[in-house]
C-alpha cells in the first residue's frame, strides 16, 4: 500500500492478490477497484480443470500440482458428498478452491478454507459487501463481459475508454481444460450440494453484486440485464 501510494504518477495494476484496505493501512491515496465475478460453481469447475489441464509454467505445476490422470469435476465432487467436510489440503482438490472470490473481496486474514470447512461465512461475507460498496467503482460479470466493460467505460472513462468495442472484437477461448475428461452430466444433488453447502455464502455475495450491477448499469443508462446464473456445468 506504502508502494503504491508513494508513485507519482497514477498506475494500473493487475495481480493475484487479497483486496487492501488502503484507509485502514493508513495508505496516503485510495486506489481506483475494479472487478469481475464469475458465477462460483463454474469458477470452481473451470479452476480445478485449469490445474489438471491447463497450460501452466513448471513452478506452478510444482506449487499447486497437476495430474493429467485426474477425475473430472464431476466425478471428484460426487466423491465428496458422504465426506463433507472433511478437510482435504491437496491443492489439486476440486474443492480447495472454493470460495476464493468471497475470500478476494474480504481482503487480507480472510481464508477461503475457514468459509468451506468452517463457521467465517457471514462474518467473510459481510465485510467482502462493505468493501466492494465503499471502494469498488464497479464489480462486472464474467458472464456479462460487455456490458461489463461497458459500465467500467461509464465509470473510469479515462482507462477503459473504447474497451466494449475492443470487446466485440475478442474471441472467447478456453485452453485450460482441453484435456480435461469429460464430466457425467451434473444431477440436481451435485448442483444442489455445491450452492448450498460449500458456495452459499459465495453466491449471496454474487446475488448482492448482481443486483448492484443492474443498478449501477441503469444509473448510467446502459441496459439492465439480469445476469445469467450458470450452475456447473
């Protein structure tokens, strides 16, 4: 935070990371937050696949894993069930990285693991609320990607000017699970399992930011979509 705010001139930046509270670090400037949310069980499905199959550097392998001979999402889930929650550390486990958006926008001391294993769900979501109110500009939607450069254009003209049109202009494509096994279709268990045991907290933040969204695209009078809700698969 120090870092940042001690630069002279303003700067963009994009990482990995826990959202910061600049104010409460006692930072001297506030950053400029934006966002994009993706509904959590596809997130979910997409990242395990991304470990197994994607196309990823040797350190990242090393650090995280990857077993091409790995169950499908589908598969890996379904094994679950008798077990919840029994706590699996393997990094490489399809459910390790669940709640990790909720985790992102709670900030720093906010563990994904304590919302899938553990009683932080309110607690993680109630603060992930209050931070993206006061210090996002605009959260978008994966699943609404124009509209959400859109509104980002509406809010942060000087950045993001011209980004809907250079939108149109992008091809979806997805390498990170080219390899992965095809999943057995998901049955109403596996779906149900998955958005009220493991992401319920996770998705009432999607629900809170997806309402958020529909009024802020009003506000600046772009259309006002209901942004679909994609259940893996």
């Amino acid at each position: 935070a120090d870092y940042l705010s001690a630069l002279r001139r303003r700067t963009a930046r994009t990482a990995h990371g826990p959202y910061l509270d600049f104010r409460a670090l006692g930072a001297a400037a506030r950053p400029a937050y934006v966002a994009l949310v993706r509904d959590p069980a596809t997130r979910l499905a997409s990242h395990y696949n991304y470990i197994h199959w994607g196309p990823r550097s040797a350190w990242a392998k090393f650090w995280k894993g990857q077993d091409a001979r790995a169950p499908s999402f589908g598969s890996c889930v379904a094994a679950k069930l008798p077990t919840f929650p029994t706590r699996d550390d393997n990094r490489g486990d399809c459910l390790y990285w669940a709640n990790v958006q909720l985790a992102y926008f709670c900030g720093l001391g906010c563990d994904h693991r304590d919302v899938t294993y553990g009683d932080a769900g309110p607690a993680q979501l109630v603060a992930a609320l209050d931070n993206v109110r006061r210090d996002f500009l605009a959260v978008g939607f994966v699943e609404d990607f124009h509209d959400s450069l859109a509104l980002f254009e509406a809010v942060l003209p000087t950045f993001f000017r011209g980004a809907p049109k250079l939108g149109l202009n992008l091809i979806a494509r997805s390498t990170s699970s080219a390899g992965a096994p095809q999943p057995r279709t998901s049955n109403d268990t596996l779906r149900a399992f998955l958005a009220t045991d493991v992401l319920p907290f996770e998705y009432r933040l999607y629900d809170a930011i997806a309402a958020d969204f529909a009024a802020h695209l009003a506000a600046c009078g772009l259309r006002r979509p209901v942004p679909p809700r994609r259940l893996w698969p």
